[in-house]
C-alpha cells in the first residue's frame, strides 16, 4: 500500500491554504485574502506522527453556482471526497455557519469516508466559543484551530492521522513482477499508448484488480518478463467531471507513483515539456522511483537528422537535476518504438535494484574523495573514510566522515554525479547520507 490521502475541502476563504501550507511545510499554495484564489489543486507530500501522507488542497466549494469556476471548484471536491481517505472540513469560526457550509456538511455526511472538521480563524482562547456553534453540522466535534497562527494545529492533525495506516516498508514485486505507471497530462497519448502494447498478440495478457478505484492494473508476459501496467488514463471518466479532468489525472498519478517500481511520464512532442510535466517527474524522483520520459507523437513532428538531438538537448535543459533520465521518442499512433519503453523499463528496473560492492566502491570513489576533498567548514578539515551502499530499490549510499553535517549540499551532488559516472544507475534516484565514521 502506498501513503494515504487526505483532502482539505470546504467554502471559498476560509483558510484552507493557510492550512495546507501549515501542514506541508512551505508556502506552496498561493495564500491571498481574496475569494476563489485557488482554482486548481496542489497537492503535497507531509509526515505526522511518523505517517507519511499525501495532502490535497481544493478550491472553494460553491454549492449550485452557475459560474464557471465555481462548477469546476465543485467537481474538484467531489472528486477529492471520492478518492481520498481523510477529509478536511475547514469553516470560518468569523463568519459562522453558512448556508454552503451546511450543503458542503450534508455532502459529507453522506459519504463513509473520516471526516475531521476544522474550525480556522481561533486566534485566542476567547474565540474558541465560537467553535461550539458547528456542532449542528452534524460532522462531531469540532476542532478549533488557527492556520495561520499554528494555534492547536499539532493536536487537530493528530486526529486527522489517528486512524491511518502505517506505511509498510517497500516490497519487491510479486514474483518478479515490474510494475510500471503510464502518468502524464490530460491527451498526451496515454490510453493510446496502452491499447498499443496490449492489442499486440505476442504479449499474454491478463486482468487484475487494481488497489486504484475504478482503474484496472494488467498483468502481461514480454521476452519473458512478468510486467504490471499501472494505467493514469481514461480511468472510467465520468460525464461530470469536465473543467476538472486534470486535477483527476493528477490525484490518479500520484496514486499511480506510490504504487510503481517505473513511472513513465509521457510527453506530447507538439507540446514540449511543461510545469505540470515537471512536477510529475519531480513527485516521481521525491518517491524514489525508476523514471522514463516517453515524447509521444513524434510522428507528427516534422524532422531532419539532427531533430531528436536538438528536441533531447532542449528537455535536458529544463531537467537539470534530472539529468540522468533516459529520454525515448515514440508514437503510439504508428506503434514506433512502443516496446522500447518496456525494454528500458526493464533496464531501470535492474539498475534500481542494483547493489554494488563495498570493497569496489570504495576502490573507485575513495581515490576520487582523497583528490577532490569536501570544503573545510571554520578551519576543520572534513575526511570522508569510507563508503558503503546500505540499500536497494532504491538505492541509498552512506559515506562516512568525522563532520558529516558540514558536508554542504553541492558536494553531495557531485558524489553523486561521481556513482552515476562509474556505476550507472540510468533513471533511478539515488540517496546518498552522511553519518559519523
């Protein structure tokens, strides 16, 4: 099972990106007193109590409105309430309750999924009367907190993660088995892509019953290896949702990543690479996950022999960090290079998997350490001893030094970059760790 997730829903400025960005962290949410200002998702990654968690932030919820925005903000909610496991009600102590509040309550009471009820803006103690006024909610207690301010919020998320599962230690696929997500933006050729693979007779093929409400996981054989597709497309989509559909994909590629081994991000070439494509790819490496970038529908570009050179160049430039993710052109239209993805799928695979000798990485590295020490921090000088690969899938190397918390972060990236020259590990993020030798 992968992380859980949790929904923040409720009216229009009451505080739920207050509240988001209180949970994760970091002001990652645009926070603006004025209505409506979150329109779309943000979705973030957060840890309480040692549950890891993903946490979405929605739009404002208003019931019955004819605006444009507003449709779209409702269709959100209703899918966050469809797919996560805890929601978040958050209502403006201030203001009270208001009629939308109640239609948002009844809403939820009608689902069977946790829901904590967060009352904002409780500054002060004086304030907390004001909390006792949303128990005709009818959602239990009421929390009264202060986003803005941090007041209570510590005691509130323990109650949102009271009931979560402990996340379990990663297990190796089911007989071998890779599982590889198909993840990407809205149109970029992922079902197509899919119905490729699959309608070609020389892969056995059977269905299975994805974790992933709504969306099926399939089983096939290719040149003898057992693969699990983890399909982010179509995904039964329902006439309701329509301004809402990539705030759907991008809920179902975040589930899809947990669960996968490799995750294909797929690209439309007549597009390019985008924010959102970015932000999959970096969601993607945060999970540790094997990573490929799949262009599709190269067939539509016009090209000369140096156009896939120049278009590779290009991406690797907005990559940057990523810059160890293979690169593949495809088109799922005329089935070009298709089984490429699954034959590299398999090599990043292996390479996450990988463990390399102690005695050879040491071999290799420390004479490279010895030459190119870490910067001296307030005339100490920093000696990295040895160096040991304490982890697969994914993997994690731990170098040991007598000031490990001095090593600054430019250095890490350079070892890294070092483990990568020597030992490859193609699409797969690696850690590295300081400890004491």
């Amino acid at each position: 099972m992968g992380k859980s997730v949790i929904a923040i829903v409720g009216r229009p400025n009451v505080g739920k990106s207050t509240l988001f960005n209180r949970i994760i962290g970091e002001r990652d949410a645009i926070v603006d007193p004025k209505s409506g200002v979150t329109r779309d998702r943000h979705y973030g990654t957060a840890e309480w109590n040692g549950k890891r968690f993903s946490i979405i932030d929605t739009g404002g919820y208003v019931p019955d409105s004819d605006n444009v925005f507003e449709a779209a903000i409702r269709e959100q909610v209703q899918i966050a309430i469809d797919e996560a496991d805890v929601i978040i009600f958050v209502v403006d102590a201030i203001s009270g309750v208001t009629p939308i509040d109640i239609e948002i309550a009844k809403m939820l009471r009608q689902t069977k999924k946790k829901v904590v009820l967060a009352v904002n803006k409780i500054d002060n103690e004086r304030l907390e009367l004001y909390s006792a006024q949303f128990y005709e909610l009818g959602l239990g207690d009421p929390f009264p907190i202060s986003a803005l301010h941090r007041r209570k919020v510590g005691d509130f998320l323990d109650e949102v993660v009271k009931d979560l599962p402990e996340v379990s230690e990663e297990v190796q696929g089911v007989e071998n088995q890779i599982k590889v997500a198909i993840v990407g933006q809205p149109n970029v050729g992922k079902s197509s892509f899919v119905n490729a693979v699959l309608g070609e007779n020389r892969i056995i093929v059977t269905d299975i019953p994805g974790t992933t409400r709504d969306s099926i996981d399939t089983s096939f054989e290719y040149n003898g290896v057992n693969f699990v597709l983890i399909d982010t497309a179509g995904l039964r989509r329902r006439s309701k949702i329509k301004e809402s559909i990539e705030f759907y994909s991008a809920i179902r590629a975040l589930k899809a990543l947990e669960r996968c081994d490799v995750a294909v991000v797929m690209l439309d070439a007549t597009c390019g690479l985008e924010r959102q494509d970015l932000r999959i790819v970096g969601e993607a490496a945060d999970l540790k996950k094997g990573i490929i970038i799949a262009v599709n529908k190269w067939d539509l570009i016009e090209k000369d022999s140096n156009t896939a050179l120049e278009y590779e160049h290009a991406l690797r430039e907005r990559l940057k960090v990523f810059d160890y993710v293979p690169i593949l052109f495809i088109s799922a239209k005329t089935k070009q290079r298709i089984f490429k993805v699954l034959d590299f799928a398999k090599v990043v695979y292996d390479e996450r998997n990988k463990k390399v000798k102690t005695s050879e990485l040491n071999k290799v590295l420390f004479p490279i350490v010895k030459e190119t020490p870490p910067p001296a921090v307030s005339g100490r000088e920093i000696k990295i001893k040895y160096v040991t690969q304490v982890k697969t899938a994914p993997p994690v190397f731990a170098f040991f030094a007598n000031f490990p918390d001095d090593i600054p972060e430019h250095y890490r990236r350079f070892l890294e970059n070092k483990i990568r020259e020597h030992f490859g590990f193609v699409g797969v993020p690696l850690t590295i760790v300081f400890k004491k030798k």
